[in-house]
C-alpha cells in the first residue's frame, strides 16, 4: 500500500520531529536507512516514537499507530490487558480519522488541537 498524501506528509513530518524529540534517535534511523531498511518503514517507527513521547506513553502503553481498527481497540492484538492504553489510543484515532489527520501523525493532541481551531475559524 502506498501512503496517500496526507500520510505522506505525516510521516515525513515524523522524520522531522523524530530526532528532535530524544537524543540519539536521528542517528538511529539514519542507520536504519543507511541498512537497507525502507523509507516507509523507517518513517513508520519515527512516527512510534514520536507519538509515545509526544503523548507521554508508558512502555506497556499503546500508541494511536498501533491501533489496527478504531472501532475495535482489541482487534489484531496479541494479548490486550486493561491498563494497556488501546481504548485511549482507539479514541484519539477516531478523533484524528473524524478531523482528517493521519494515523501517522508525529503529535496526535496537537493535530487535533490545531483542527479543532482551523474547523472553528471556518
């Protein structure tokens, strides 16, 4: 599947962001690249890691990107437990798919926060 523009966007935006965000981590996915690895997937983990620092994750903690299906929190995962964040992360996602944003989207509450504004100026 090749991502549409608007993902496109968010995950370059994430490439951006990525290495900003935590020490070491522009590094890690230059090598990441430079190892064959392809862009698409690099982007992918830079928007992981963007989104758990950005939303204050815990380790255990599920990030909007790693929500299969909105309307189904549980769907695709391998053992979910109750504290594991994937209701809240569900959530966020379906605000973000309501407003148009990318599930990759580097920093969910922001974009939401900045839609929400753009959709009340009109």
């Amino acid at each position: 599947m090749t991502p549409d523009d608007l993902d496109k966007a968010a995950l370059e935006l994430a490439m951006q962001m990525a290495p900003r965000l935590e020490a070491g981590r522009g590094a890690q996915l230059d090598a990441m690249l430079a190892g064959g690895e392809p862009w698409l997937t690099v982007a992918q983990f830079a928007a992981y890691c963007c989104q758990t620092e950005n939303l204050h994750l815990k380790p255990w903690e599920t990030p909007p990107v790693w929500i299969d299906d909105p309307d189904d929190p549980d769907a695709g995962a391998y053992n979910p437990q109750p504290h594991d964040g994937r209701r809240e992360a569900a959530k966020l996602r379906r605000q973000m798919r309501k407003l148009g944003i990318s599930e990759w989207h580097p920093d969910p509450i922001a974009a939401i926060e900045a839609a929400k504004c753009a959709n009340e100026k009109g």
